[in-house]
C-alpha cells in the first residue's frame, strides 16, 4: 500500500461533527468557545489521513478580529500523540488539553478588545 495524504474533509465543523462525531472533539471546542462569532457553521476544518505517519497530529489556527493596521491576534495548538489502535479515535485528554490552552491565553489580560474567533 503507498503512503501519503489524502483529505478526507474540508468543510464546516458542524458538518464534520455529524460525518466523524468521534474524531472532531478537538475542532468543536474550538467551534463552541467561538460560538458568538463564527461558531459551528462558521468555523471550518479540514481533516487529512496520510498512511505513512505513525503518530495522530492534531494542528488548529485560531485568529482574532483585525485591527485598523490590519494585525490580529492568532494562536497556533498543535498535538502529536501515538497513533491509535485500529478503531480508536483520541482520548478524552485531546479536548481537555486544547480547551486548556485556550483558557490559558483567553485568560491573561486582554490587550485592545479581547480575544476574538473569525
């Protein structure tokens, strides 16, 4: 069998939701905690398999609002953990750990207007 990516999704995350519900805890955090800007409908995910790795590689970009320079805010997550066993999908600590993160910097204090999702 060769290896290599193949893009299995790439569309809203409530649609993701509903395809992978046991695949797309990570991205629907994400999509909740930005449920006054863009949430389910609004965020978007894209969900790739690539045979050749070895380990589950979650990554998430976030950005904030622009201000009138243009500039925003934007937060990087990226997780790396063995790779399952055949059926198995990531254990509950994937939410966990990308929610903490994301209440860590929502939580320092704000610089301008806070921290926003678009």
């Amino acid at each position: 069998m060769e290896c290599g990516e193949v893009q299995l999704f790439d569309g809203s995350v409530r649609d993701l939701a509903r395809l992978l519900p046991r695949n797309a805890n990570t991205i629907c955090t994400a999509a909740i905690a930005a449920w006054s800007s863009v949430g389910m409908d609004g965020a978007t995910a894209v969900v790739i398999a690539d045979s050749g790795l070895e380990k589950m590689v979650i990554s998430v970009h976030l950005e904030g609002a622009r201000n009138a320079q243009g500039q925003c805010l934007s937060l990087d997550v990226h997780r790396e953990s063995p790779a399952a066993k055949d059926g198995a999908v990531t254990s509950p600590a994937t939410v966990t750990s990308f929610l903490n993160s994301l209440l860590k910097v929502a939580g320092n204090a704000p610089r301008g207007d806070g921290l926003h999702f678009c």
